[in-house]
C-alpha cells in the first residue's frame, strides 16, 4: 500500500549527539594514531643513525707562542681637521 501523495524514501534515523560524538572520538583516534606512528618511525630512524666517532677525531691541543710580522704601505689622511692650538681671540 503505497500513498501516491508520499514518496516512498528509505527511513532514515535522525543524527542525535551520540552518533556525532562518535565521529569525533573516532576522528581523534585516528589523528593520534597517526601522530604515534609519526613518532616511533623518527626514533627509529634517529636511533639507527650512526653517531659520530668523537675519540677518534680528537686530538690534543698544544699551546705555543707565534710571531707574525705584518708589513704595510700607506698613507694616513684625517677625517675630521681640528686645532690643538690655544684658541684665537678676535
């Protein structure tokens, strides 16, 4: 018995809290199951890295006094002009 004045329509339940609420407890159980496993492959990769060898690369440092002589050929030229005499009474 089918009414022409009513479609026929599959039943649909309304979308209360607890279905919402599932979605997003859900959405989050993924996000975080996602950041977890972002996680563990990055200290595994980092734990695997090779460290550097620091004792073989070390090596003692000496302390020694140096001389350097440095020659140069210039000529000095003022910025600014300013008198060291005593000052001029007009």
């Amino acid at each position: 018995m089918s009414n022409p004045e009513i479609p026929d329509k599959p039943m649909q339940f309304p979308s209360f809290g607890k279905a919402k609420r599932l979605q997003h407890w859900l959405m989050g159980l993924v996000a975080a199951g996602l950041l977890g496993t972002a996680i563990t492959v990055f200290l595994i990769v980092r734990s695997k890295t090779p460290k550097a060898d620091l004792i073989n690369q070390t090596v003692v440092v000496q302390s020694k006094d140096i001389t350097v002589q440095i020659k140069a050929n210039a000529t000095v030229q003022s910025l600014k002009k300013i008198n060291l005499g005593p000052k001029e009474q007009s």
